[in-house]
C-alpha cells in the first residue's frame, strides 16, 4: 500500500513529515520562541524534540494526518483564520470559504463547524496527498474539494464560485496566489496566514492585495501595520484588518469570544515586546 505523505510547518516554521500516521522527519526550527505555544501548550523553548512530540500529540488527539482525523473541533483561539472565517459563515457575511486540509488539500465549504474542525489546530500544510478517510469525512460536513486533490487557492475560488456562491473568503500563504485570487474575484475576501519569513517588499504587496493578515512572526508585517492596519486583534501574534471588509469580519469576531476585551482608539500596531516570537 502506497504511504500518505504530508509536509507541514508548524511550531516556529518547523518542516516536519508525517507519512501514514507517523513523524518520519522533523527539521530545525526558524524561531526558538512562540507566544501561542506557550499559552497554549506551556512550551518555552522551540526544539526538534518538542515540535515532534507536540506533532505526535496531535495525531494521536484528533488523529491528524490520518483517516480517524476530527473535522469538527473546538475553538482553539479567540482570533484566528478558521475563527474569524467561521463567525463570518454563520452569520452571512461569507458564503463559503477556502482553506486548506491535509488529506484533502484546498477545501470549499459553507459549513461554519467544518472550516473551524479544519483550521483550530493545523499549522501550515505545504505537501498532502490525499487520505480516504478525511475526505469522506469532509464532503460528509458539507466540503468539496479539488479533484485530484491538491494544494490550489485560485482553483478553490474558481470552483466555489462555479458552485455559485459569491462572497468567498480565501486563506493564502504567499503573495503570487494572493495576487490571483483578488485577479478572479474583486469580491474575494483575501486572509494572508503562514506569512513567517517573508521579504518587507512582498510584506508592501500582501498589504495591497488582503483584507486580514497575520502577523506570525514577521517583522515587516508588524512595522507595516502603522500605516497600513486599520484593527488590529491580538498583540502576541496579531491579525490586522486592512480594509473595511476585513476590520467588520473581525468585529464580528470579537463579539462571540467569551473572555473580557478592551476596545480603545491608538496607534497601531500595539506589541508587548517581551511576548514576540523570536528567532
């Protein structure tokens, strides 16, 4: 039988290979810290051996990268992609979205719980080649998916908007498909996730073309804000609104996250310094 084979980055833009349920290759982290692991999972430091264990982890949870795999989960931060895009589904302000799943590749749905199942705990998905057992779940919650499977934001959008609906929202990871999705739809609400280590001038770029982006552990994302970022949502690892589309799916956000929050008027971005990622 033919391996499954993901190549995924996460906890510090660590490549780690998974194939048939297994962490078979686990590279040198790009940043020893991460605000979000440490509130999340208590991890201080960045290591081989804590990304293939925190990797390992998951699997075994929700059964990632495998056929067992969970698509409908929990939320997993109060800002985030899969967060903000399933507030936006729910209450009509996107008809459908397009992100991506390992074992499945590009998904579009309108299902708010399965764009949320999909994304809470999934760090980038570089590679996947396709799982039976997670697509079925997927088109069981209401998904549809590229045919072969694979990794392709602009199909996605070309596809959900053949399916008829209108206003999609997009998660992108590099400038070039951000570019072509705003090229197929004007209409496409662009979120630009997984943006770790990118150049100041595709940092200028991606603040052209998305409505939301993430700041991971980008420094030009984080100076570029002050004149470009219209709200902002976290400080650790921020998301910034850059248009009025962008700053009302965020808004709406906010108001379904149960812990207390402070709205206030200043300059942005607002960074505590002692809580950035660091390389």
């Amino acid at each position: 039988m033919k391996k499954d084979r993901h190549v995924l980055e996460t906890l510090g833009k660590t490549r780690v290979v998974v194939e048939s349920g297994k962490v078979v290759e686990v590279g040198k982290p790009l940043l020893k810290y991460c605000p979000l692991w440490e509130k999340k999972r208590g991890l201080k430091e960045l290591n081989e051996q804590v990304v293939k264990a925190n990797v390992e982890f998951r699997i075994q949870d929700f059964g990632m990268c495998t056929a067992n795999r969970e698509v409908e989960l929990e939320v997993f931060v109060g800002f985030g992609a899969s967060e903000t895009f399933m507030t936006a589904l729910r209450l009509g302000m996107l008809d459908a979205t397009v992100t991506v799943c390992e074992g499945a590749g590009t998904v579009i749905t309108s299902n708010p719980a399965l764009v949320q199942g999909i994304g809470a705990r999934l760090s980038g998905v570089i590679e996947t080649t396709p799982v039976e057992g997670i697509i079925k779940s997927v088109k069981a919650k209401g998904g549809e998916i590229l045919d072969p499977v694979q990794i392709n934001q602009a199909s996605g959008l070309q596809m959900a908007l053949r399916l008829g609906y209108e206003r999609v929202g997009v998660t992108v990871s590099t400038l070039e498909v951000a570019k072509q999705c705003k090229a197929i739809s004007e209409h496409a609400v662009i979120f630009g996730v997984h943006l770790t280590g990118i150049s100041r001038e595709e940092a200028e770029e991606f603040y052209e073309v998305a409505d939301l982006i993430t700041a991971g552990a980008s420094e030009y994302i984080r100076v570029l804000a002050k004149n470009k970022a219209i709200l902002q949502a976290g400080t650790a690892i921020p998301i910034f609104a850059l248009t009025p589309t962008g700053k009302e799916l965020l808004l709406e956000r906010a108001k379904e996250v149960k812990a207390a929050l402070l709205l206030n008027t200043m300059r942005l971005p607002v960074l505590r310094e002692e809580k950035q990622p660091m390389v």
